[in-house]
C-alpha cells in the first residue's frame, strides 16, 4: 500500500488557510487490498482533530457534504494499481485549543498499521 498527502509528504497538515486535504490510498500488491481509516490520540494531548469526510456529488461537482470522520472504510476492496482518494475537512470552529495533534491510523486486510501524525492549527482571530 502507498499513501500520498496532497502537498505534504508525511504529515496531514491543516493550517488557518487549508481547511481541506486529500490523502490517496493505492494499492501497490498483486492481490485486491481493503484499508480502513481510524483518529488516535496523539501522544501530546487527548484531542482529537476535528475532521469532516467530505463527498463531492458525482453529478454536480461543486455540491460537497460534510460529515464527522470516526472511521472509514471504502466499499469495495481496491485491485492492483487501483487508487482511492478520501478527502478530509477541518472543523476549525470546534478547535478548543490553538494547535491539536493527534494520528490517523491505516490499517489493511494484510495485518499492516501504519500511522500518520496529524496537525492542525487554529485560525486567530484578531
């Protein structure tokens, strides 16, 4: 399994001016892969980023819904060489604290863990 981060290349970084990112899961191995995404904890505080999934209408690009991220697992498992794009949102407005820092865990069908920091930071109203 590969996982991209759209301008970041090992960390899901939300500042005050990017309030949405994608991360791009493709699958690298011969054999179909399923994954699922899961928040934890980072080691610095109990919070949790505030994320948002968000889905883009097929029909009508510009329509996009927002919901609370707890976990996510697509619905089919990917083939060889396929990708799959999830798009995350901040909820700044839920942001109690100026900088949270928590980790997104992968895991695959395989028994694999992998887990990338998150961060995201406050917009500072002046």
């Amino acid at each position: 399994m590969e996982v991209k981060i759209q301008g970041v290349k090992d960390e899901i970084l939300f500042l005050p001016e990017i309030t949405e990112l994608e991360l791009n899961i493709i699958n690298r191995s011969p054999d179909p892969l399923s994954f699922t995404l899961e928040q934890v904890e980072g080691l610095d505080n109990a919070n949790q980023v505030p994320l948002s999934l968000v889905k883009t209408d097929l029909t009508a690009s510009t329509i996009k819904t927002y919901t609370n991220f707890t976990t996510y697992e697509p619905v089919n498992a990917l083939k060889p060489g396929e990708a799959h794009t999830v798009r995350f949102a901040i909820r700044q407005n839920e942001m109690n604290i100026d900088i949270i820092r928590s980790l997104l865990m992968i895991t695959d069908d395989l028994g694999n863990r992998f887990y990338l920091p998150m961060r995201a930071e406050k917009l500072q109203i002046k």
